[in-house]
C-alpha cells in the first residue's frame, strides 16, 4: 500500500460530506466527478504500476471523470435546472445523518471477517460510507438528476471494494462493472428527458401523477 492512499480516501469521504450539503447541481456534479478521478487512482495507489492496474485507472477515469459527468452537465443544461430546492430531508438533517452513517461504517467495519492486511485501513469504512450517501442522495432529493448523483456515488463505493480484490477478478468482471454504470446513466437520462417533457419539471414527486 503507497502512502498516497489513506490521504486519498480521506478526500473521497470529504467529498461525501459536501454533495450531501449542497444544492448547487453543477458543483456536485463536478466534485463527484473529481472523486471519480480520484478514485481512478486508487488501483495505482495499492497495487502499484502494473498493466491490469493501469488499465482500471484509465477506464474508471474515462468513464468517472470524464464522459458521465459530461452528460450529467449537458442534460441540466437542456433542463434549465441549476439547483435542489426542496430535498425530502433537509441538508443539515442530512449532513447529520452522513456524519452517523460514516461513523457507524467504521465501527462496522472492524466487526467484518477481513484479511490481516485490510483491518485497521481505510479502504473497507470508506466503500461503506460512500454506499451510504449515495443511498441518503438517492432517498432524501427530489430532482431526478440529483439521484443520478446518488447512483454514481453508491457505485463508487463498490469499486472502491472492487480494487481489493482487482488481482482476483477478471478484467471483464470490472468492465463489466463500469458498463452497468454507464447504461445506467444513459437510462436516467432518457427518464429525466421524459420527466421534463411531461411536466416541464424533473421533479421525481411529480411521477405520482402518472398513476392510474
């Protein structure tokens, strides 16, 4: 393990904290971004320069740096939205319960049949705390693209458990993994351009009215 990779860790459990306090759409998208791109390090950073690990650090910043957060900035650009105005939980509430879910995944954590070498690190903790806001995003916003966010960042906290064990998986496991993200993404894009089609809104509390 390089010394880079607690530090690393630390900021992606920074980065949690702010998406789960902020209504600015373009920040968040950004700043998941950049733990995307942070998190494409991560497979440097604990197995060192080698071809499969290069290999997961360009696509995981490709796909998580670069070309997702892309669409998500197109697609609020198409829908005119700028910012989450009436989250189901407010932000402090929110903040509130992200700070016990942190807490909560480190003390989890030590409780877990773990290898020698992964008790005592950040890598377990911090998947479990990144799952866990993604899920408060997903559960707690109104505007569909803010739960986009919430998917990504949940995904997130998989490859972060994923880099543990790249060396055991196939390459076309952890592909395949990055191809489920992506399709994902296209998909809730074609839900919020059908979202706002229908009610000028992307709103998800508005798809009550679709009921019949």
């Amino acid at each position: 393990m390089m010394p880079l990779t607690n530090p690393l860790l630390l900021v992606v459990i920074l980065i949690n904290f702010f998406t789960l306090g902020s209504a600015r759409l373009v920040a968040c998208i950004r700043i998941v971004a950049f733990q995307g791109a942070l998190l494409a390090m991560l497979p440097l950073t604990t197995h060192g320069i080698t071809g499969h690990a290069v290999l997961l650090a360009i696509g995981a910043f490709s796909f998580k740096g670069v070309l997702i957060p892309w669409l998500l900035i197109r697609a609020i650009r198409e829908v005119r939205i700028r910012r989450e105005v009436e989250p189901l939980i407010g932000f402090v509430p929110t903040l509130i319960l992200g700070a016990l879910t942190t807490a909560g995944a480190f003390l989890f954590s030590d409780f877990l049949p773990l290898v020698a070498e992964h008790h005592g690190g950040l890598y377990v903790p911090t998947a479990l705390a990144t799952m866990f806001a993604g899920f408060l995003l997903l559960i707690t916003r109104r505007k569909a693209i803010t739960q986009v966010l919430g998917y990504l960042m949940l995904e997130n906290g998989i490859f972060i458990i994923g880099v543990l064990l790249s060396e055991a998986m196939p390459l076309m496991v952890e592909a395949g993994v990055l191809l489920d993200l992506l399709v994902g993404i296209f998909v809730m894009g074609i839900v919020m351009n059908q979202i706002n089609r229908e009610f000028t809104s992307i709103g998800t509390q508005r798809l009550s009215d679709l009921k019949e």
